[in-house]
C-alpha cells in the first residue's frame, strides 16, 4: 500500500508547446539535456504558476530562440509519458506566426540549434510529445482557417495508455 500511496502523490506537469509557423516551415530544435536529448522538439516549456498559456508560449519562445510570436491560436494536447525517466507531462500546444527577430540558440546548454522544416518532414529522433503530436494527424497549415482562437484539430486519436512512445 505505500507503493500506491507514492504513485498518487506524483503529479502530471503543464508542458506549452509552440508551433511557430513562418512561410511554409516550422520552427524545430535539436535537445541537449534532460528527458528527450537528442531528440527534436518545438520551442517551449513548463506552464507558470499563475501565467495563461498565451504568456507562457511568447516567453519560453523568446528566452529560447530570440523570435517574437504573433496571432498565437489553441491547439491539441499530448499524453506524454517518459517511463525510462519518471515523468508525465500533458502537453498543450499552440500555434503562433513568427512576428519579428532573428533565430538563435539563446540557451545553449539546453538546445544545440534551431532550424526551419516543411510540415512532415521532421529530423530523427523526435522528442515524445512531437512524436505523439504528429499520432494525431494534426497539421497546422490545415487547420488554420478561420479566425478562431481555437484551430481546428480534427479528430482526436486516442493512444492505448502507456503506449506513449
């Protein structure tokens, strides 16, 4: 019983992650550090006590990559589980347009390089809620066709539990 009294404790953690769109490529960087390194992945990070998922997506844009964001819209979520490392996170996802700035690794230590990708055509490996991402069918460029602040993510598939990876 003290096992199951310890599972119940750990919580999920907010992950935001953001597609920035500009042209027809998406904005993609290559891990250094923690769970996923190695693995390609859309700029963001940890969801702020207290801030709205807008906030968040400019912030961990801008510390991340130097870039502004602009016309920032709702998306899907992820189930991400990452076993091998005792983590669980949902991650939520938005879509914004590059506003203004120039692209760099403005953290180092944690990202190698950022690079601009067609839809689909993603390096390997990618970085889990990516992965899970992509399950979903979800395309940006698609679902981007209205003024709603909510996109239009389609059918939603659902992952067999702990299947996530």
């Amino acid at each position: 019983m003290k096992g199951a009294a310890i599972v119940m404790q750990k919580r999920p953690l907010v992950g935001v992650g953001v597609i920035v769109m500009n042209g027809g490529g998406v904005l993609l960087g290559k891990r250094k550090t923690g769970h996923g390194a190695g693995g390609w992945q859309f700029p963001g990070g940890h969801l702020e006590y207290g801030e709205s998922i807008e906030a968040c997506a400019e912030r961990e844009v801008l510390e991340e990559t130097g870039i502004r964001i602009e016309n920032i819209r709702f998306g899907p979520f992820t189930n991400d589980i990452f076993a091998e490392n005792g983590k669980h996170y949902v991650t939520l996802f938005v879509v914004a347009k590059h506003g203004s700035g120039v692209v760099e690794a403005k953290e180092p230590d944690k990202c190698e390089k950022w690079e601009w990708f067609e839809w689909g055509r993603f390096p390997e490996p990618l970085f889990l809620p990516t992965r899970n991402l992509l399950t979903l069918r979800f395309n940006p460029f698609r679902a981007i066709s209205s003024d709603s602040p909510f996109l239009n993510v389609g059918k939603q598939v659902r992952l067999p539990y702990g299947k996530n990876g």
